[in-house]
C-alpha cells in the first residue's frame, strides 16, 4: 500500500469526516476526493497519467495543494514539492 492507496481507503470509509482543515476552512473526504479525481482526470487528458515523470507543484498550502499531491502520485507520477 501508498500514501494514495491509504487516502481513497479512508476516503471511503469517512466521507464525511473531516480529512483536511485549512485557515479554519474544513473539507470532507469526499471533498478532497473529488477535487484528486478531477485532477487525476485533467493529467491524463494533458498526457501525464501514468508517464512515471516528476511533476513539480508550487502551491501555498491550500485544498490545490493537497488534491494536486494526491492526484500527481495517485496517477502514477512522481511529486516534487
């Protein structure tokens, strides 16, 4: 198992729980899960599922930067903060 293989496992079991907390702002599971299949999908329409290629994220820490970290390693590449 990985870090994305635990998320969708917890994602599933607590949809509706808390999974992130930002600037006092909360998003569920199911949320974070939604924004990381939304990415997961727009990485493979610009060719980058599963092309085993680091991809760089600059972000502040935000909702992006956590369902963009997922989706980058959940569709088979490799994050680079």
């Amino acid at each position: 198992m990985n870090l994305t293989s635990y998320f969708w496992e917890s994602a599933l079991k607590w949809s509706d729980r808390p999974a992130l907390v930002i600037n006092q702002e909360s998003f569920t599971y199911r949320d974070l899960a939604i924004g990381v299949a939304n990415l997961t999908q727009w990485l493979g329409l610009v060719g980058l599922a599963e092309a085993k290629r680091p991809i760089g994220l600059l972000s502040s820490k935000s909702f992006f930067s956590y369902s963009g970290m997922l989706a980058i390693m959940g569709s088979g590449n490799l994050y680079v903060p």
